[in-house]
C-alpha cells in the first residue's frame, strides 16, 4: 500500500515539473542542420548564440556536404539544409527554397613558401585542369600538387562552376573537409587548393593569392569584384510549415544581431534590406 | 651438421678455428644483432611516439582545455564534452556488456552440457573479434538507427560498442572462472547450496580478479574505438547532460581528435586530445597488468 | 537460472548473425543495379558524376587493401617475428618483461593517435625523402599498417615459441647446434601453426584498419601505386558514408563495399580454421 501510495505521488510530482515547464512557451526543441562543411564556423557561430539566448533549444549540426544536405532538406531528415552553392534547377523544382544567410568566397591558397602571390582567373583553372603543371611557369620549382574536395562538396561546386572546370580536375588529394584541404597546403610546399574564406583567416602556413589582382576580403566579396564566390544557402521545404523554434532561428540569422557574428566567422553578411 | 664434441657447455671449440667454425660463429653473432634490432625498432617507435605525443600535447592540456566546451564566439576550443561523452558511452556498454559477457560465460562454464552449443558460441564470440570496427560502424548504423529508429548518439553508440567489447569480458571471464579449483564449487554444493546459489556466492566472487581485468581491457578498448562511432554517435561537440546526450550527436575523444586535426587544422587542440588519450591508454594498461598479475598469482 | 545464462550466451551467435544478414541486405541491392562485374572490376569511381555517366567500380579500393596488407606484412612480420624470438629465447628475464609491457602499450594506442603521428611525422618525412608533390601515399599507409600490427604478430608469436617443449631444443643443442641454430631451424619450424595465426591476425587487423590510415594516405580513387594517392575499403566507407544522401545509390553501393571487405575477413578467417585443423591432424 504504501509503495503504491508513494508511486502516485511520484507520478503527480513528475506530471506537474512538466506542466509547468510547457506552461513558460519559452521556445524548446531540436533543430537539425546538415550539409556544408565549409558552413561550419558560420552555422557553429550563430548556433552558440542562440542556444546562449535560448537554453532549451538544442542545435545539431552534421557535416555531410552541400550535396547531401540539399536531399536532408527535401526527405526531411534536417530541418535546415546547408548548402554552399545556389540550388540547382532540379532541386527547386522538388520543392526546395534557400534563404542566403551569408556571402563566402573560395579563397584560392598555396603553401606560404609559395612564390606566387597573384594569379588569373583562367591560371587558376588551367593549374586545376592539369594545362600547367609546375611552378616553374611562375619562377617556382617543382610540380604543382592539386589539393581540393570531394565529390559532394559545395565548395568544390562553386569552385568548378566558377573556373569552368567542372569534372575535368586533375587532383592529387581529395579532401573530405575545408580545415583538411587548408592543413594539407600548409604542408606541402608544392600545394594548391581551395578552400571556404571564412575557414582560412588567421590560419597558418598559407598564403591567399589574390586573383586577377583582386584580394579576397569581405568587401570585394559583398561588391563582387572578388570572382570565385558563392551564397551560404539555408535550405528549407517552399512553403512548408516550419517548427516555431526553426523559424525563430531562422529570423535570427537574418537580424542585424547575426551581422556581426557572420562577420566574426569570416562570412560577409547578406545586404540588409532596410539601409 | 659438422662434427662435433660433446662437451658440457655447448660452445665451439676456438682453439683450432676451421672456416665452417667461423662462419657459424658469424651465423650466431649476426642473428643475435638482428634480434636486438628489430627489438630496438619495436621499443624505439612506442617510446618515439609516447614522446613526441607527449611533449607536443602536454603543453595544451590546460585547465580551460580540459573544462570547458569549444566557443565560437570566443574562438576557444574545449574537450570537456568529448570527455564527458567518452564517460558516458562507457558507463552505458559496460552496464549493458559486463551483465550479458559474464552470463554468457557463467553459461558456458558451469551450465553448458551440449558441446555443439559450447562450440557454437565460441565460435560466434571468435568471430566478432576478427570483425573491423567499420564494419560494427556501419552495422551499427543500419540496426540502431534505421531500423530501432534511434538518433545518432550516446545510446547508438554504446551499442554498438557491446557488440565489439562482448568477446572480450566472455574470453576474460571465462578464463577467470576455469581458473577456480572445483573443491570450492563442490564444497558448497556439498554443504547443501543450489547451483544458481553456489554460483553467485562462491563462483562469481573467486573470478573477481578476472572480471576486473576483463572489464578494464574492454575500457581499453572503448576509450580507443574510432570507427565504430563515426556514424553512430556522431561529430558533435556540444556538452550534454547524460540524459540528453543518449539520443544527441555527441563526439568521444578520439572521433573529436578526428575532427578537430582533419576538419579544422586545429593541431594544438589535436595534440592535446591525443596526450590525453595516451595518459589514460598507461594508466589503463597499468591497471590491467595489476590486475592480470593478482589473478596469475592465484 | 540457466535458461537466463543461456539467453546471455546467444546474445554472441545472435550479434554474428545480424551483422551478416544486414551486410547481405544492404550490400546487395547497389550490386543489382550496377552489375556484380561492373563493380568488382570497374577502375573507375565517380558516384556523383553529373556530366557522365556516374561510374562505381569499386577494384581500386579491393586492389588497395590487398597490396596495404601486403606491404604491411611484408614489413611487419619480420621486424614483429624477430622481436618475438628475442623475448621469448634470448633476452634477459627483465628485459623481455620489459619489453612485452611495451608492446602491449603499443597495442592500446588508438588507431586516430597512429593516424596524427603518420600526418604530421610521416606524411612531411615521405615527401621530402622521395621528392613527392605530396607524401599522402600508399606508402605512408603501409608503415602506419606494419607498425600497428606489430603487437598482434609479437604476442601471438611469443606465445607459440615458448609453448614449443623444451625437449626439442635440448636435443637440438646436444646435437651441437648452437642456440641461434636451434631458433631458427627447430623452434620455429615448431611453431609453425601459432606464427600462421600470428600472420593471420596482422591481416585481419591491416586490412580492416580505418581511423589510423585515412589521415596519411590521400584519399583519391586511384588504382594502387605505392606514391599515388590511394583509398582502401575502409576509408572508402569511412569518408564518404556522410556525403552520400540516405536512399541513393552512392550509399547503396558504399554498404556494398562494407559486404565486400566482410567477405574478406571471413575468407581470412575461415581459411585460417581450416588451415589449423588440418596441421592438428597432421601431428
């Protein structure tokens, strides 16, 4: 009798924690992002923010690639696709929006005992086509060593589609990661590789080359005279019904708060629409 | 063979040295060097790696590293939540493992009387220790989380990790219980007690020592497991309460090591990880060598 | 009582079983729709190919593990059957304690530590002696595979010679061999069965090693060239499982390279059974 008696008042006790808890409409719940890696200190950054602002949400994010994590938007495994490119005319026929969160470039990087310090845009491509294949062209020495991304990659889509060198580079690593592509050039003098801007600031044992004499800094990047760059795209079912947490992190990430933490993760903010 | 003199120590007679004579003692002096320098190969790289790992990732093992989560706001880097899920993924396989591998091995010493299924469980527990941690992984992946429907976490995880630690804490415990004299099992069936009774208050007890030491080869074997969790805990980095982590991406140690060398460059925090890891992989092998010895003893 | 200890005891056979069936149910359907032959002989991998035709032939990756192992043992079992003799015939009671410690110590390292020694140690150290655009190779690979497969060949060795009965060395030596003689031409040919095991087990543990070779060997899905970028099986599966989209046939046939690998270790295994049985019953 009295085991049954304290059981109940047990299961009162638990019932009323949770009332109370729901009772707050303080916002709760899980928010799932998947996709670009290159994404990571952008997303990384703004999550931590709002998980400090908000305790009860939790915000997870996988690193599978843009490819991936477009198809996660569309069957509903993530709430949040990332992807490091502008969707594809087949993926917004499925149903799919994006809602650009950031402007990125692809910094082109080399090894910082590279003597190169500038290339153009078509070098560029012809380096990664295997066209020239060593520094000597460049007053260097020894044969160049393509470092970029796996098949998957956003990064890599943007790059190719901007050098127009889609399925025809000749790599000699194929990294799985920005931060993997970065730590290989860095230790390998004869390295050259592409890699999100955001992730190669203060990095060490790089140098960023500028292109057709353009630096790649936040500014050339927001007015565009800085070529190789692409969106940070939030992927998300068009039309669909978002979960209150989901939307509230969304609207976060487009504030005028966000602005500064995207630029702290080495991102240029989007145009805000009232100037 | 040459000819030879039977003598009371076996040695080559040097006074009169003929040329079969020299090139044997050349013979044995060359695999003695051989000998001692794959052995000096073998010992130099563990002490080369334990030094370089230690000298490289002591420096970073601050306090901060060790308790705090990394920020990106803060730019910092924090291993406490890889710890606590390395914690947390041991106390749950070992809850789960150590009840199972030790019925398993109760069964197959004290209750078992078919030999097929003696054999055949053997078999099984054999089998699984030939079998690549990718491979748990990614059976691991397909059964906990596409079909029991779990996240990617903790509890997946840890799951997947009993498959691998089972053979294990059966092969130790078995050993262990073969190891006590049957006088003490027949001695308490003798005074009167059931057999589930003398089990659990004579048996088990004496085989102590070994499911110690079973228990701490399998955290051995847990704390360096890598490619098991890849898919099935996750990369994630953030601190969580045991409760929550169970179903949460939650990296352990080693796959954050991963993480934070091949994704994000970051070296520093890299060989923090692996100091860390090396740390616990001596102690713990300390512990099993203490253990192992008490049970020799015996 | 029993009936639970039992239950405790299937969980093993249980375990094995559902580990084969969902190999077998994942594995299967990439090999259906790409063609048994297309896979295991394509040299080509390019799953998400979008100007050609996306190509999966997995031999690169089979080819990479069979000649990892290969090298690996060709460099470990020496160096580990060497060591193993010194331990257990001709080092000094301490010594060999001392040394046996350090194996086992070599053996709990976790395979990420050997991968981030092989990337920052090795990777830079096969470049600059080689010349190389990038020391990220099958070679890298083969060393970081022999080194960790060291402890496996050594105890297991160790174990065999000094379980060879004594008799045969004392007679051997009264016969006026030496004591390096008799190592080499009676105690070792006696410990014949345990060393194949030893072998055997290095196999297993290098061709399904992951962690430790994916941060040293490049991972590009070139056919095996011992300074070429590689991809074994398992680093196959290990780098591209979270890229490829759940439902597609990029995952489907990454399962399958898992049923394939499985394949392998089992032949390994199985064929090692076998092979013990049938010396047991030779002797």
């Amino acid at each position: 009798m009295k085991k049954l008696l304290s059981l109940i008042l047990t299961a009162i006790l638990c019932l009323s924690v949770m009332v109370g808890a729901t009772a707050q409409e303080a916002l709760s719940g899980s928010i799932a992002t998947d996709g670009s890696t290159s994404m990571e200190k952008v997303i990384g950054i703004l999550s931590e923010q709002f998980m400090i602002d908000n305790p009860d949400v939790a915000i997870t994010y996988n690193a599978t690639g843009s490819g991936t994590g477009v198809a996660a938007a569309l069957n509903g495994t993530a709430d949040i696709g990332l992807a490091s490119r502008a969707l594809k005319e087949e993926e917004v026929a499925q149903g799919l929006k994006s809602i650009v969160v950031a402007l990125d470039g692809i910094a082109i990087i080399v090894n910082e005992k590279c003597p190169v310090d500038n290339l153009t845009l078509q070098e560029v491509a012809d380096i990664f086509t295997g066209k020239i294949t060593s520094w000597k062209d460049f007053g260097g020495e020894g044969d160049i060593a393509c470092i970029g991304r796996e098949a998957g990659s956003g990064t890599r889509d943007g790059f190719e589609s901007i050098t127009k060198t889609k399925d025809a580079n000749k790599l000699v690593q194929e990294l799985t990661s920005t931060g993997a592509v970065i730590t290989a050039v860095a230790s390998n003098a004869s390295g050259i590789g592409y890699a999100s801007s955001s992730a190669v600031e203060g990095q060490e044992g790089i140098k960023v080359l500028t292109i057709d004499g353009v630096e790649c800094t936040e500014e050339n990047i927001a007015n565009g005279s800085y070529l190789i760059q692409r969106p940070f795209n939030l992927v998300v079912k068009e039309g669909a019904e978002l979960p209150k947490q989901v939307q509230a992190f969304i609207d976060f990430m487009l504030s005028e708060e966000a602005a500064p933490l995207v630029a702290k993760a080495g991102a240029v903010p989007p145009a805000q629409p009232e100037k | 063979m040459s000819k030879t003199t039977a003598t009371t120590t076996i040695t080559t007679n040097s006074d009169q040295v003929p040329f079969f004579q020299v090139r044997r003692k050349l013979y044995n002096i060359i695999v003695r060097g051989f000998l001692r320098l794959t052995t000096l190969v073998t010992v130099g790289l563990l002490i080369f790696m334990i030094g370089y790992i230690l000298i490289n990732g002591l420096k970073h093992l601050t306090i901060p590293m060790l308790t705090t989560q990394s920020s990106y706001i803060e730019d910092t880097i924090g291993i406490f939540p890889n710890i606590m899920n390395t914690l947390y993924m041991i106390l749950i396989s070992m809850l789960i493992a150590l009840p199972l591998g030790i019925g398993a091995a109760v069964y197959l010493n004290e209750y078992a009387t078919n030999r097929r299924l003696v054999t055949t469980i053997e078999f099984a527990a054999e089998t699984l220790t030939g079998i690549p941690s990718i491979v748990f992984g990614l059976v691991g992946m397909l059964v906990f989380i596409h079909l029991f429907g779990l996240k990617q976490g903790v509890l997946a995880g840890s799951l997947t990790l009993v498959m691998i630690i089972l053979p294990t804490i059966i092969r130790t415990t078995q050993e262990s219980l073969k190891s006590i004299p049957d006088d003490y099992r027949h001695g308490s069936l003798a005074l009167g007690s059931g057999k589930w009774h003398m089990v659990r208050t004579v048996v088990l007890p004496s085989a102590m020592d070994g499911i110690v030491t079973g228990s701490i080869l399998a955290i051995g074997r847990i704390v360096g497991e890598s490619a098991a969790l890849l898919f099935t805990a996750g990369f994630g980095l953030r601190l969580n309460s045991l409760f929550k982590s169970l179903q949460r991406s939650s990296a352990s140690l080693t796959v954050a090591l991963y993480v934070y060398v091949s994704e994000r460059g970051e070296m520093e925090a890299g060989f923090a990880i692996a100091a860390l890891l090396m740390l616990i992989t001596l102690l713990l092998n300390f512990a099993a060598t203490y253990f192992g010895n008490k049970l020799k003893k015996r | 009582m029993k009936m639970l200890f039992f239950l405790c005891g299937l969980v093993s056979v249980g375990f094995v079983l559902c580990i084969s069936i969902y190999l077998f149910v994942a594995g299967i359907p990439a090999f259906k729709v790409i063609g048994i032959s297309d896979m295991l002989f394509g040299k080509v991998w390019l799953p998400t190919a979008s100007t050609t035709e996306p190509s999966f032939g997995i031999l690169p990756f089979i080819l990479t593990s069979i000649w990892g192992t290969a090298g690996a043992i060709m460099i470990g079992v020496p160096i580990g059957l060497l060591t193993a003799i010194y331990v257990a015939k001709a080092a000094p009671k301490k010594v060999a304690t001392a040394i046996r410690t350090s194996v086992q110590l070599l053996a709990g390292i976790p395979s990420v530590v050997y991968g981030m020694i092989g990337m920052v140690v090795l990777v830079p150290l096969i470049q600059r002696t080689f010349d190389l655009t990038s020391g990220a190779t099958l070679m890298a690979a083969i060393i970081v595979l022999a080194i960790m497969i060291l402890p496996s060949i050594i105890n297991v060795s160790e174990t065999a010679l000094s379980a060879v009965p004594a008799e045969y060395e004392e007679a051997s030596m009264a016969l006026g061999a030496t004591k390096e003689e008799t190592w080499f031409r009676v105690t070792l040919p006696a410990a014949r069965s345990g060393v194949a095991t030893a072998i055997v087990l290095g196999i297993g543990r290098a061709i399904g090693e992951a962690m430790a070779i994916i941060m040293v060997s490049g991972n590009v899905a070139n056919m095996p060239g011992l300074f070429k970028s590689v991809r074994f099986m398992t680093t196959a599966i290990a780098s591209e499982m979270s890229y490829a989209a759940v439902g597609s046939l990029h995952r489907d046939a990454l399962f399958s390279i898992g049923l394939v690998l499985f394949l392998f270790i089992m032949l390994i295994n199985l064929g090692l059974k076998f092979f013990i049985r049938e010396k047991k019953e030779e002797t």
